[in-house]
C-alpha cells in the first residue's frame, strides 16, 4: 500500500515520526510535505496529496497540521476525497469503515506521538465494510456530481 504524507510547519517533527512508524510497519510512504526550516500553506499540502489519491499515485493519505482541521478541508475540496479529521483512533476506524475515508488528517498541537501512531494504526487496520455504507458514499459522490453540474 502507498501512502502519501502531508503536513505543514506546525508538524515537521510528527510527520517524520509517523513516517518511521509506517514505514517500519511495512508500507510504502511518499512525502509531500515540508521539511525543517521550510514554511508552506496548509492547502497546498492538502491538494497535493488529495490530487496525488485521485491520480492514483498513492492508495491513502496522511494529512498533519496545527490541529488537522485546515488541511483536512483543503483535500475535501476534491471530488473523490473524504478525508476525516480526528484526535482519536475510534474515529479514525469508523471514518474507513462507514465513510471509506482515504485520508487521515491530525493536529501535530492537540494528539501527542503515541496517540498519533495509534490514530494511523486504526485507520489503516480498517477495512470498509461496504453494505449500506457503500449506499450512503454512494449520495455523497451524488453531491459532486450534482454541485460539478450546477457549474
Ligand atoms: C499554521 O500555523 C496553522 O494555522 C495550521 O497548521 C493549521 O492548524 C490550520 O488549520
């Protein structure tokens, strides 16, 4: 599984940390984000990696910033993308399992490492689990078609 990595200057520090604990775990993590002494603006970050999931160059994403929050609405500007932001890993499994989120977003100022590390844990331990959840990310996919038609 190829995941991409996004963050801002407010979580260089996380973003390495979780890109060793992923890729220790096993998987293949691409990095769009900023390294030290760099400064970025959150949705350039956030699009990137959401265009990067849409294109099909990585399977998942990995969203940092202050409190996850910016970002995360930055990749849900695009169709195809449901990324959900959390400080929990309950969270973080349902948003894959009911919502078939493909991107995990976090704040590097409100989760701590562990409760990070445990946040990408549950998201990527989850499997969708299809059913009536596919029904109802079926109407949200309605929602860009119907808002890309009103354009
Ligand atoms: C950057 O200072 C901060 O605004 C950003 O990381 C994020 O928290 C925005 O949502």
């Amino acid at each position: 599984m190829r995941i991409g990595i996004g963050n801002d200057h407010a979580a260089v520090e996380l973003k390495n940390e979780i890109i060793k604990h992923l890729t220790n775990k096993g998987y293949e993590v691409i990095n769009f984000g900023i390294n030290e002494g760099e400064t970025v603006d959150y949705p350039e970050i956030g699009e990137e990696v959401g265009r990067a999931i849409v294109d099909n160059i990585v399977d998942y994403g990995v969203l940092i910033c202050g409190t996850g929050f910016g970002i995360s609405l930055a990749a849900n500007k695009i169709n195809g993308i449901r990324a959900c932001v959390c400080s929990e890993p309950v969270t973080a499994s349902l948003s894959k399992r009911h919502n078939n989120a493909n991107i995990i977003a976090f704040g590097a100022r409100i989760v701590g490492l562990e409760m990070a590390k445990a946040i990408v844990d549950s998201f990527f331990d989850a499997e969708f689990e299809g059913g009536r959840h596919q029904r109802r990310v079926n109407l949200l996919t309605d929602i860009e078609e119907r808002v890309k038609a009103e354009d």
